[in-house]
C-alpha cells in the first residue's frame, strides 16, 4: 500500500516537473528575468530588515506607502475573479466558463502578493505572531484589521481549494462532484466583494483622515477594481493563447471588455461626486484633496500623478465605451494598459499620501518611495509572476492531458458541448466591396453573387463594416417616412437605424461588422446571431481579414448532425429564433 502510494507520487512528481519548468528558450528567458528581480527585493528587503525601516522614505507624518498602496491595489485585482465567475456559473457564459480557473489563480498570486506587501510594511517581520490567530491577540470582533486578515485567508484558502479539488479529479480522469464545487464556487463571489469591501474599511472607518472618512469608498474600491482586474485578465489571456497551448474565445475577451466599460462608468462617477462635495462644501477637508489635483502651500509632486491617473482612465474609458474600438484589439490593448496603470496610480499613491496630508500639525511631508521600497516592490510583483507562470502551465497541462494519470480514461473534447467550429460551416472566400464602391454597383454584386451580404474592406483588405439587405432595402426607402417607420424595427436594430444618405457603401454599412475568428463554435456564432439581431457573421483570420461568412442558413445545416450542443441551445431558444 504504502509503495503504491509512494510509487503515485513519485509519478505525479516528475510530471508535475515537466509541465511546470520544462520549457522553451521564451520560457526560461521569463524566469530568469523574473527571477533576477525576486533576488534583487529579497536582497533589499534584507537590508531594510537590518538597518531598519529609516531606509525607506516613510515617517511618522506618513507611515503609510508603496507597500501598503499595491496591498490595496491588489485586493481589488483578487476580488476582480468574480467577474469570471458570475457570467461563467450564473448565466453559464461558456466560453468565459473555460477561463474561470485563470481567474481564481490570478486572484490567488494577488492575495499572496498583497499579504507579501503587508509582510515588508511590517518593521519587525519576527513580531508577525501577533496577528495569528491563536498565538497574537486579534482584538475580534472589534478591530476591521482583524476581520481583513480573516476574510483575505479565508478567499486565499477557497480559491486555492476549488482549484485544487477541480485539477486533483482532472489528473485522476474524474468529474468534480458539483455538490461540493458550485456551493464554494458561489461563496467565492460574496466573498470577493467582501474582501475588498472589509479594506475599504480599513481606511473608511478612521474618522480623524477626513480624506477617506466617506461613504462610498467601498462602492469606489469595487468599482476600481472591477476594471484594473479584468483589464489585467484580458493581456494575460492574449499572452496565454499566443505562447501556450490554450484557446480563449474573443468573445470571453469582448465580454469582459464591456464589463469594464460598466464599471469604469461608475468608478468616473463616484470619483467625480466626491470631488464635487468637497470643492462645493469647501471645508477645511477639501486640504488632502486639493494637495492631490492642484498642489497644497507649493507642495506638488503627486499632481502630475494624477492627473496623468484621470487623463490614463478616461481614454481607456471611451476606448472601452466604443463597439469598434473595444472589439479591436490594437485599441483594447492600449485601454487595457491605461485602466491599468491609472487605476494603480488612483488608488494607490492617489489614496494612501494625500489621506496624511496635512498631517495633525497642519504640516505637509511629500513623501515619494526610495529606490529601496521599489525594488522589493518589483521583487513582490516578480514572485507573483513566478507563481501564476508556474500555476498557469500546470493548469493548461492538466486541460489538455499532458498532466494525467496513467490509469485515468483517455481525455476527450466535449463536442456535445462546443459542437463543429466555424471554419466547419462557414463559405470561404467571400466577395467583398470597398467603403468607396457605388451602392449601385455593390447592388449589382450582390444579385449577381446571391450573397445576402457582403464584407466591406480597406485598402490592407481588414474588414470595416457589413453591407446587408437589409441596408440596401433601408437606403432605397429612407426618402418615404411611413415606410421607414413602418419596417425599420423589421430591417435593422436599433444601433443601426437612421437614415442613409450618399451613394457610397462606406454611408450605408453597418460598421463595425460582427465577426468572430475561425475556431469560434457555430454554438457561440448562434447567441451572437440572436444577441445582435443579424442574419451573418464575417469569419475572419489573426489580420482581420475576412476568410468566410457564416449565416443562419448555414447554422441550420448543422441541425441533426449530432452536436447536443446546439440542439439544446436552439431548443431553449425557440421562441426567440421564432421571433426572428
């Protein structure tokens, strides 16, 4: 028993082994570089540990920073999982579905990495005891520090154990018991505000710092946070499904996408009510406000800051705000790196100083990290990387059976669930118009063709827009109101109703077309058909540039093919295929 059982681990061992630091020339050059910085902060930290926390540019008028500023960031980057969760487990969003345990891992490396942050902040790291429960007085209930220790180990230890049970019964070739996995999956989400909601808290509940004495710093940390995480997820994912062997949808990429839009609207206002309350009130508590967004008694080196964090997050906002520019991933990435870093210099540096300042003595201390405090900072982030690198392979190892056990049953891909792919059904090769061609000519091309659409093209042949029927139909009768409010809820949606002037299909198109790439599910093109009322979709490559069409009349011929699938969407559905 005991050398079967010795024999399973060693097994499991050297696989784990293989899939975790075996690589390719990229991968070593990314662990050596992450790697150099981790030894770079441990070093560091060593020093400040002997010589004191003198070295860093902390002081008794602010004795909060860098550290305790990314501890705050990255609450809110772990709390952002949930976003994965909800649309994957409420509204069984598959294609998110597939991602959600990139999430949970992304929330784990932040709370390891936020309690690391916390680790260094502390002067005397062997005083730690006093905050184990058992060992050091918590001062529970009544301390909010005390509930934020509990609630980050309590998220800590739940995302770690839905991730361990789900890979344990993947290795062994076994299905999860979902009585034990939905209800810690859906405890995971309350929980996931909390954390957040309990370190807003922290900072909400001390009454004599009038800069975070308000009510809606909780509403404001979630909100935040529910943009910088998912702007984070969406570059790893691109990163992911480039150098490992995983796919993930665009169109798990474009709906968190336009989550982030949401919730960066919220965060805009809620920061722009505060702002407008204490300028309007005008109290003696407008003094840390105004250090930060105009400089207070000559004192100004946060103010470039910030103003940068709100020029960074209002770009990105209407990058996100925008259809064609959220579903172009030139500009979603640009926005993506915006939100970030501005949500990062928000709610970070642009929360913790100006919340001392001035300090009880009416003085103003600028404090700005030492080269000391950023390099542990860097050595922080470096071991966060380390640790999602080294998880991430382990799970993508795990998907796609290169991690399993010798007895387990051979993996096979869920085809009842994903069904044939668009390259499967789509007609290849489309003819296309340019937004400079004639209506009248493209009209002639399209009942030459039989097409009922054609992909519109610039001039390096990416799709821009959509020319439909419906558009030449809605264009041939905009001239006669009553029949234009007549039909127009028939042709067209409502993003696209309004009148076509001009005699060039770059006037009528639809733009931006609804495309998807070659390996989307014909599933996944169905809700996207019914989501946006169209008749096709462009198939289009890594370029933009379009490869085929599939239309509702190719997705039918797909019925009865044995795709469970789709026959049970189509079922759930019908009323509103019937709509249609």
């Amino acid at each position: 028993m005991r050398n079967n059982l010795a024999a399973e681990l060693r097994t499991f061992a050297g696989g784990l082994f293989q899939v975790m630091f075996v690589g390719g020339r990229a991968f070593y050059t990314w662990m050596i570089f992450l790697t150099l910085f981790v030894a770079a902060g441990l070093a560091t930290y060593v020093t400040q540990v002997t010589q004191g926390m003198a070295i860093t540019h902390m002081r008794d008028q602010v004795s909060w920073g860098f550290y305790i500023s990314n501890f705050t960031f990255l609450v809110g980057v772990a709390a952002a999982a949930v976003l994965l969760v909800i649309p994957a487990y409420l509204y069984h969003f598959k294609a998110i579905k597939k991602i959600v345990a990139f999430g949970e891992l992304l929330a784990v490396t932040a709370v390891i990495m936020a309690i690391l942050f916390v680790f260094v902040d502390i002067g005397r790291p062997d005083r730690i005891w006093h905050m184990l429960p058992g060992l050091g007085i918590l001062n529970f209930p009544s301390s909010i520090l005390a509930w934020d220790l509990m609630v980050l180990n309590g998220y800590l230890l739940l995302n770690l154990g839905i991730t361990t049970y789900i890979g344990t019964c993947t290795y062994l070739g076994r299905e999860p018991d979902k009585r034990i996995v939905i209800p810690l999956i859906l405890l995971s989400i309350p929980w996931a505000v909390g954390i957040h909601t309990v370190t807003a808290y922290l900072y909400n509940g001390l009454p004599a710092r009038s800069f975070w004495n308000a009510s809606i710093l909780a509403p404001r940390f979630l909100a935040s946070a529910f943009c910088a995480g998912p702007a984070l997820m969406i570059v790893i994912f691109q990163i992911l499904r480039r150098v490992m062997d995983f796919q993930v949808r665009d169109r798990a990429i474009f709906k968190l996408a336009e989550i982030i839009a949401y919730a960066m609207a919220v965060n805009l206002f809620l920061m722009g009510a505060e702002i407008f309350k204490e300028y309007y009130s005008h109290t003696f508590h407008l003094a840390s406000l105004e250090y930060l967004l105009q400089g207070l008694d000559g004192k100004t080196r946060l103010v470039p800051w910030t103003w940068a964090a709100i020029l960074f997050n209002l770009i990105g906002f209407f990058l996100f705000l925008l259809p064609k520019t959220r579903r172009n991933f030139i500009t979603l990435n640009i926005g993506c790196v915006l939100i970030f870093v501005g949500i990062w210099i928000e709610k970070g540096m642009g929360l913790i100083v100006p919340g001392f300042i001035p300090d009880s003595l009416g003085e103003i201390y600028e404090y700005m990290p030492s080269y000391r405090e950023v390099l542990i900072g860097l050595g922080i982030w470096a071991t966060g990387g380390l640790i999602y690198t080294l998880a991430v392979r382990t799970v993508i190892a795990l998907d796609t059976g290169r991690l399993r056990h010798p007895a387990a049953p051979p993996l096979i891909p869920d085809y009842d669930e994903e069904g044939p792919l668009a390259r499967d059904v789509m007609s290849a090769n489309p003819i296309t118009v340019r937004p400079d061609t004639n209506i009248a000519e493209a009209r002639a091309i399209m009942s030459y063709s039989g097409s009922g659409g054609l992909p519109v093209v610039d001039e390096q042949n990416r799709v821009v827009g959509m020319l439909s029927e419906s558009d030449l139909i809605f264009h041939e009768i905009h001239q006669e109101p009553q029949l234009v409010e007549r039909f127009k809820h028939l042709l067209l949606p409502k993003f696209r109703r309004k009148n076509f002037p001009g005699e060039q299909v770059a006037e009528i198109m639809s733009s931006p077309a609804i495309t998807a790439r070659e390996d989307a599910p014909v599933l996944e093109l169905s809700q996207m058909l019914l989501e946006n009322n169209i008749k096709r979709i462009v198939i289009v490559d890594a370029l933009d540039q379009p490869v085929g069409i599939v239309s509702r009349g190719d997705i039918v011929r797909t019925f009865g093919t044995g795709f469970g699938g789709l026959q049970k969407f189509v079922e759930e559905n019908d009323s509103q295929l019937e709509k249609n």
